[in-house]
C-alpha cells in the first residue's frame, strides 16, 4: 500500500485531450466549497487551486513558441444549423471566423442590431468601441441586388462577402473594418427602396487587426432549418459568428440557434425580413501555430491512493504567472477556478415571457444550466423541496443559481470532479452521509488523530429574528422573544427569495430561526495531517464531501469536560508539497440544530416533541 498517494495534475491544452503535467508539479493548493460558515444561510463560494510547476525549460511560458504545448493545427469547425419557427421562402447562412491576436483570445465585446424598412436606417455604435478594434456589419435585405446594400460611418468600411438569392430576392452582405479614433454614435445602413432588412453591428476584442476574418456562406431555401457552413480558421482559438437570414415566411418568426452558441441577434423586419446572429469562442479548430498555454485552459487535479482515484478538483486557468529567480530558476504559478467562474461571466439575456412557474427547484437549477449550455453529464442535481416562481433566466446564471439554493435552504456547489451538485435542504434529514456520524476524530483508541481543532462560542451564528421576502411578497418575520430578551436582537434579512408564496417564505424564516436563535460551542475547523496515519487517514481526507457528517472528541490538556460535537464538512481545502506534505483543512458547521430536525425511524431523530419538524 502506498504512503502518499500519486498526484496527477492534468491540463487540456488542446479540447479533448488531457495533458498529464505531473512530473513538473511542485505543490498544489485546492479549496472547494464555504472558506468560513458565518450564518444561518450557507452559500458556498468557486471553487479555486493553485498549481505551482517546475518552468526551467519554459515550457509554460506563454511567449516560448519552440515549447511543448505549441501546435501546429488545421481543423474545420462543422456545418451547423439554426431553426426558425416558419418555412423561410429564401434564406442564407453565413459563417465569419475573427482570428486572434498572438497570445490573446478573441471575445465578441457587444452586438447591435436594427430591423427596418427604410432606404437608411441606423445601428446604434457598440459598447465599448476604442480605436483599434475589428469590427464587422451584416445587412440581410429582401429587394434589389446585394449592390443595394450599404454600409458608412466612421473608419472605412471593407467588403467581406455577399450572398444573394437572385433580384428582389434575398441579399446579404457583410463588412469589416478596424475602428478609427473618432467612430460616430450610429452606422448607416442603406438597401433598396421599399425592402425590408436586418443589420448588425459586432465589435471584437482581442483580434488580430492585420488577419482577414474568414468567411462562408450557404443558400437555404424553401427551409425552416438553416445550415450555416463550417470554416478552417484562421487561428488555434478564433472567435467565430454565425448568421442567418429568410424571408417569406410571415410575421412573429424567431431562431433557435446550435447548441453551445450564445445568440445574439433574433430580429424581423414587419413581416418580411428575419435574421439571427449566434457566436462562439473556439478552441482546437484553425490553423497554424500558436501557443496552447492560454488562460481558461481546463484543469485537474486528481489523486491515486491504494489504486483508487479520487477527484480533488477541476476547473479554468486563470492565468500562467511565471517567476524567474536567477538565470536559471523558474516557477510558473498557475491560479484555477471551477465553473462558477463561467456561470458568473455569462450575462443571458432575458425570454419574453417567464417560464417554468410552480416548478420544484430542482427542475429549476437543470433549467438555468440548459441556458448556459452546461453538459447534463456534470451535474448531479436532487428534485429539490420548493417551488419556484417563473423565471425570463436574464443575468449571470450563477447569482440565479445562488438564489435558488438560498430559497431551498440548499446546497449548490462544484464537486472535485468539475460537476455541478445541488442538495436539497431535507437531504440532512434523509442522506445517510448526513444523518450519520461518517468518521469520528479525536485522541483516544479508536478515533481518528487530527492536527488541530478550532473551537468558537461567539455570536457569529446567531439569527433570532429573521425577516424574508419572496419577490412580490409581503415581508415575513419570525423571532425568539427569550433569546432576544437575553442575546439582543440578531437579525438576518434576506429579499428576492423565489418562493410562490409568502406562507413558504414563513417556514423559510422559520427554519433559519431555528438554526441561529442561541449561540452554541461549536467546532468551526479541523486539520488533519494524513501522514500522522496514512492507512487511516488518506481514506478520510480523500473522500470525504462537502455535507457529510464527522464528530470530534476534544479532552481538555487541563482537565474537565469532554466537549464533543457532531458537525457537517461545509469547505474542503488541502495542501500538498512534492511527495512528503499534505495538510487537509475542513470548514465545519454545527450539526446541532441543522441536524436536530424530526427523522422517522432515527433513535435520537425521530422523538417527537424533542426534534423539529421539517418543512
């Protein structure tokens, strides 16, 4: 049996291929999970790692274009498709792939857009337009010919390519430029007298402003689904935008875009002209040469004990932070988070209309993941307790994710292995990981030895009055009058629950009462050096998960009371150095009050008139 496990840290330097990087690792740092339980509410916060790695030979370096995770690369992105709601007469599907800058990654920065049925018409400048940026115009028309079509305003416009269905048809045309020092507040759009069109307008950070976006285009007609062809492009992780255009299908069309692209542009033109604008960060297609160590590479680290594999983390890279100490010393620190890092940057844009009303939250959580576009393979997601109200799923999806699990009194969090996990709050009361001591610390035969132990008695946790509000409630109070007349007033607000009606939120407040109304002794940490007892204590520091159960046993050095407590693991971090330290630190949370509610069949649980009932 080994000693200390095998460390295996992988990077994805080229999608789908896992790179093993171990040999050159150093240390490694990983958290998951809450870094401090600091109230009756528990959110936990992105998972982060830290890998440090031997860079000698600069083989992280970004700029070392002679290094290993160079590659040499020629790969077609597919035909994809796009469905509109309505048989399109005519229709067009264009692909444009925007090749990034050395050592940069092409982010579409804003998209505007306009549908009208003037001669001129206007489109609005993007967000955030500075000198030295691409930029690129699409006009789809329906009358004319594709000389018709027009675009001006600021620096010069290029033609890219057109597309045309023939005269008084369909037409499309789209342009580029790199923006100048003085880009007016709108672009002009010209098509033919009486035409209906769409136009849009994208401006693109972090491209390379000499290289020529590539372009593609399909005709679609008579056809409610549209191909958009696939394209080499330019580079190894170009940005890459695809539109399409239709006509003669009648009014209220709209598009649904492919999978794993975000939609930007579903415009009509009255009756006429219906356009959609979907894009995408690749990453492995292209061609040439380019560097693969890159931020937002995905990342693992995984450990090997008693051959068993156990997942510790899987996220981003956030960034490749290379020292040089001497002429021959290098170290590149390699910062990660998981996946709420993507889910916090992706700003959606709202439905028309809410959806999914009355549905538990569960469904809810898996519904805002589909928006994201979050694999149902990483997610392992409990039907949930509470329903929610309707939702138009606009914003960044993790702070709706967070208030769901708020509204559940749940538990949302990235595993070790990169999955997305929701618990709903009845799960301490019906999982055996929860219900159930798992491992008991402490110092006497038979228990586990640990490192050190912190121990709190402090009014952190207290809530004896709570006040909540669901969205387009009334305010719900609940309190302790006892505890207030003896700890003061402690009081936990909480507005924007999700809940469908105010007796829900009631119970809400209720149960976080009951959480937080006395202050209690309690274990807020525990460190455990595995190698004190490797047979016994890598099991535990390897897998054990965030809400499993543990007890600690604290004999006093001076004598008096054995103070012992049953308590949920509520953040996981461990440090590892080479092959001879590893230091695992749990956050911990009373399991007194959160695990005191009335269990069926349970011998301490399931008293009625001594434990809480569950809502």
């Amino acid at each position: 049996m080994a000693a200390f496990p095998t460390i295996v840290v992988e990077c994805m330097f080229n999608s789908p291929t896992w790179t093993d990087i171990s040999a050159w690792t150093r240390g490694v740092f990983t958290r998951r999970g809450a870094s401090r339980v600091d109230g009756p509410l528990l959110r936990y916060e992105a998972g982060t790692a830290t890998v440090r790695l031997d860079n000698r030979d600069r083989r992280f370096d970004p700029t070392n274009l002679a290094g290993p995770y160079v590659s040499g690369f020629s790969n077609t992105t597919p035909d994809l498709g796009f469905t509109a709601d309505d048989t399109q007469f005519f229709g067009h599907g264009v692909t444009v792939a925007v090749k990034s800058a050395a050592g940069q990654t092409a982010t579409i920065a804003d998209v505007k857009s306009n549908a009208s049925g003037s001669v001129s018409f206007t489109v609005t400048r993007p967000t955030g337009t500075v000198s030295g940026r691409v930029m690129l115009a699409f006009l789809s028309s329906d009358l004319g010919t594709t000389a018709d079509l027009t675009v001006s305003g600021g620096a010069a416009w290029t033609p890219l390519g057109t597309i045309t269905s023939g005269e008084d048809a369909l037409q499309t045309r789209v342009w580029r430029k790199v923006t100048g020092g003085s880009e007016p507040p709108t672009y002009t759009f010209g098509q033919a007298s009486g035409a209906d069109g769409v136009a849009s307008v994208v401006l693109v950070n972090n491209a390379d402003t000499a290289a020529v976006p590539i372009l593609a285009s399909l005709d679609n007609p008579e056809s409610s689904f549209f191909i958009t062809p696939g394209v080499t492009p330019a580079g190894d992780n170009d940005v890459e935008l695809r539109w399409v255009a239709g006509t003669g299908g009648g009014a209220g069309n709209s598009w649904e875009s492919p999978d794993d692209y975000a939609e930007r542009v579903d415009a009509q033109s009255n009756a006429f002209v219906t356009a959609s604008l979907a894009t995408r960060e690749l990453t492995g297609f292209g061609q040439g040469t380019g560097t693969r160590v890159l931020p937002m590479r995905p990342i693992r680290v995984r450990a090997t004990w008693n051959s068993v594999t156990y997942d510790l983390f899987r996220g981003y890279v956030d960034t490749w932070d290379i020292d040089w100490e001497g002429d021959y010393e290098s170290e590149a620190n390699v910062p990660a988070t998981d996946a709420f890092k993507i889910f916090g940057a992706d700003s959606r844009t709202a439905l028309g209309a809410p959806v999914g009303a009355g549905e538990l939250s569960g469904a809810r959580v898996n519904r805002i993941l589909d928006s994201l576009g979050w694999s149902a393979l990483d997610r392992v997601i409990s039907t949930g307790n509470s329903a929610m109200q309707g939702t138009t799923l606009e914003g960044d999806g993790l702070s709706e994710l967070q208030t769901v699990a708020d509204s559940e009194i749940g538990e949302l969090y990235i595993d070790g292995a990169g999955r997305v996990v929701f618990r709903n709050r009845q799960a301490l009361v019906s999982e055996t990981r929860s219900t159930t001591v798992q491992a008991t610390f402490g110092g006497d035969p038979g228990e586990l030895p640990y490192y050190k132990v912190g121990i709190s008695y402090d009014d952190t946790m207290m809530a004896n009055r709570v006040k909540a509000t669901r969205e387009g409630g009334a305010e719900q109070v609940a309190e302790d009058t006892d505890s207030i007349d003896e700890f003061e007033a402690h009081t936990f607000e909480r507005s924007g629950l999700a809940h469908v009606s105010d007796g829900e939120t009631l119970s809400w407040a209720q149960w976080l009462l009951h959480l937080g109304k006395e202050p209690e002794l309690r274990f807020d940490e525990i460190t455990i050096r595995p190698i004190k007892d490797e047979t016994s204590l890598f099991p535990q520091v390897l897998s054990r998960e965030i809400g499993d159960r543990i007890a600690i046993t604290r004999r006093p050095p001076g004598g008096g009371d054995v103070v012992y407590r049953e308590v949920f693991i509520r953040g996981i971090e461990h440090t590892i150095e080479g092959g001879h330290r590893w230091e695992t630190r749990w956050i911990l949370q009373s399991a007194t009050q959160v695990g005191s509610f009335f269990t069926l069949g349970h011998a301490t649980l399931g008293v009625l008139g001594q434990n809480a009932l569950v809502y």
